[in-house]
C-alpha cells in the first residue's frame, strides 16, 4: 500500500473515512490506470471525477476540437477551449483539478488498428462516444482483451449504462448483437439532449470505475440501468451472459475486430 502524505490524506480524506474505500481503497485508486473514451459529454464528468479522486494515471481518446455547441453539455471545456483539442482543453482541466495524476491524451479516432495497443496500458475503460462504431469496437477490444469497462448513451432525456467484466458478465453484443441500420437511430445533433443528462449518466460510469478499482459496492454487471429525466424514473433490466453471444459465448464467431460505419449512432453524447 502507498503511503500517503499529509497532504493527500487532506485532500481525499472524504474517502479515506469511508468504510467501503479507507487509506488501502485510496492507495488503489493511486496506482490504478483508467482509459476514457471520448472528451465529450459523458467523458467530460467521468475525466473530471476521476481526476479529483485520485486515480494516478487516466487517458483520455478523442480527435475532435472543440465547437461552441459542445459547451452546452461537455462541462470540462471552456469558451476559451473553441478549436482546441478536446483532449488538450481536457488535460488541463484534469491537471488544474489534481496536479497528482498522469494524464495521457490521445488525438485520434479509436479503430481497429490502434485500440488494442491503446487499452492494454489500462485496468478499465469506459465508453463515453456517440457513434455504435466505437461502442461495439471497445466492447470487441475489451472483451478479447479481459479488460473491464463501462458502457454509457444518452439522448434526448434519456441515458443507458452497463459494466462488463469479460467472462464473468453480459458483453454489450450478449443484448446488442450488431449496430441498427444506417438512420434508425438519431444523433443528438439530430434529435438534441438536455446537457444535465450527460453530467447525470457520466457521473454513475465514474462511480462504477472508482467502485471496481476499490472493490467498493456491487456494480451494474449483467445490468442495464437506463433513466428518463423527463420523468425522472430509472429502471434496471435484467441481462444474461449469452452462450450463443457471437463475441463471448461459447463457440463465437467473431474472432478479430472489424470496422462498421462510424455515421451509425445511437444514444449519443
């Protein structure tokens, strides 16, 4: 266990008191390593909460810069942030929280080509992109790789989440075996989002990252817990671990990762 100094006993003493996480949960979540997906509206809470608890090292993955009509919902850019890198204007936010941490940026798309050497560095990944292209591509690399994740959407008023822990729990393909057509589902830019909606669902990926590196509580493996904010109602829906899933069953199909069409989108951020 790390030693901590007086300094970071001030600084995450809200943590270390708590029964669940304690020095020894605090110490884990200093040595752990994270990956966020997308520095957007999900990324932007999820990186800003990993930031200020500690978690030693964190990624973050995005290859857009930033347009005014980000500020709307992704809260770790500023106005001063426009035509930045999202993943610049992000790591200076993160750093400003917590000097403590290694941020490692990515200024790229996630594709078949890079993202298993990009997750292999990480104890867990969370998905906070708004296209069914990368969604299924982290689920495909996690899985094949045994590295945990979050998966999270939002659209609308509405937000869907699900943790998977590869061959212990429901992959997004045991529920979601392949992306809808092309135009089925709207983009937020489309259809729009309430910008608290991604604060509300990003915030609960943060926690199940920081409940997974602790140990603390039980997460939402074989769960899909989606809300509407409209009416403010949440609901958990059961999942199974498929044996005919085509990724993580018992004779799967699919065996490499393969690109799909990254203007398919679904519950967007």
């Amino acid at each position: 266990m790390l030693n901590l100094t007086d300094e970071q006993l001030k600084r995450y003493s809200r943590h270390i008191i708590l029964q669940d996480v304690g020095p020894e949960g605090q110490a884990k979540l200093m040595e752990a390593k994270v990956l966020v997906v997308g520095a957007g509206g999900l990324g932007s809470p999820i990186a800003l909460y990993l930031a200020a608890a500690g978690v030693g090292t964190i990624g973050i993955v995005d290859a857009d810069v930033v347009e005014i009509s980000n500020l709307q919902r992704q809260v770790i850019h500023f106005s001063s942030d426009i035509q930045r890198p999202k993943v610049d204007s992000a790591a200076e936010k993160m750093r400003a929280i917590n000097p403590e941490i290694e941020v490692n940026s990515y200024k790229l798309y996630l594709d078949a080509s890079n993202i298993k050497e990009i997750i292999s560095d990480y104890d867990f990944v969370l998905d906070g992109t708004d296209n069914f292209a990368t969604k299924f591509l982290v689920n495909d690399a996690c899985v094949m790789a045994g590295i945990p994740f979050s998966h999270g959407g939002i659209l609308r008023f509405d937000g869907q989440t699900m943790t998977v822990l590869p061959g212990r729990s429901a992959c997004y393909r045991c529920s979601f075996r392949q992306p809808p057509p092309p135009e089925a589902v709207p983009s937020c830019s489309q259809a729009g989002v309430l910008g608290a909606i991604a604060g509300m669902l990003g915030t609960i990926q943060a926690a199940e990252a920081l409940k997974f590196i602790t140990g603390a509580g039980i997460l939402l493996t074989d769960t899909l817990l989606t809300f509407d904010a409209k009416i403010m109602h949440f609901r958990r829906v059961v999942l199974k671990k498929r044996s005919d899933c085509p990724l993580c069953g018992e004779n799967p199909t699919i065996l490499d990762l393969t690109e799909i069409d990254r203007a398919t989108c679904d519950l967007s951020v």
